[in-house]
C-alpha cells in the first residue's frame, strides 16, 4: 500500500467516526473523563495519606 491509500484509508476511517458520533455522546464522555480524574485524584491522596499513617 502507497502512503495515498494509507490517508485515504484512514481519513475515510476518522470521518465516519466523526460523523456517527452524537454531541450527546460527547457530553457524557466529558462528563465520565471529569468523574473518574476526580475519584482518581481522591483516591490517590486518600492512599497517600493511608501509607503516610501507616509508616508511622
């Protein structure tokens, strides 16, 4: 395969993702990346502070 069926191949790909995806579906991906990179952060300081007693 030359580098033009490559592009084609995955800008074809890319396009029709872009155009099946719904802003509903957007919306709730932002949502769920918001939610888990807060309980992410909350359980990483809550085992810091877990190790840090526990070390004492």
């Amino acid at each position: 395969m030359d580098n033009g069926t490559k592009a084609g191949t995955a800008s074809g790909t890319l396009l029709t993702i872009v155009i099946n995806i719904r802003s509903e579906d957007i919306l709730k991906t932002m949502v769920l990346a918001a939610v888990g990179a807060v309980i992410s952060f909350a359980v990483s300081l809550l085992l810091k502070l877990l190790l840090k007693r526990w070390k004492q």
